[in-house]
C-alpha cells in the first residue's frame, strides 16, 4: 500500500440495530499502517444487548467511500447479559 493511502491511526464508532429495534454501539480502532492490527468492544447497548459484553478483532474488508464509510470483517466473542 502507497503512502497516500497508509493509516495514521483510526478510530470508528458502528451502531447496529436489528429487526426488533434492539441495538449495541461497537468503538474500535486500527492502529496498523497497513490498516492491519483494528479491535473494537461494545460500549453501550439497548434491548436484548443492554449489558452485553462484546470485543474482538477486525478487518476493513471493502473500499472507503469518504469519511465514516467503509465494512468490516468482525470476529470476536459475545456474552449478552441473561
């Protein structure tokens, strides 16, 4: 990867909703010039996901349209709250 397209150090916030309107908000970061090393935790939740308890690593996985755009490839572990 050039250098006119190296990372200076990311951070993204995600807020997914689902069919129920229940949601989380994920932060992470990708601190990888290459856009490698990026990790993310849930910092807040609502519905079934309040209370859950979500980190894991990730990967940029498409092109970037602009700023605040962009997917992710996200791997990690869930524990929801009972």
């Amino acid at each position: 990867m050039g250098p006119d397209y190296s990372n200076k150090g990311s951070t993204f916030r995600c807020t997914a909703t689902d069919a129920d309107g229940d949601g989380y908000v994920n932060v992470g970061s990708i601190t990888g010039a290459d856009w490698s090393v990026c990790s993310f935790k849930t910092v807040a939740g609502r519905g079934k996901y309040a209370g859950a308890a979500v980190s894991g690593v990730c990967q940029p996985t498409g092109s970037f349209a602009g700023p605040d755009t962009g997917s992710f490839h996200w791997r990690g572990e869930w524990a929801l709250a009972e």
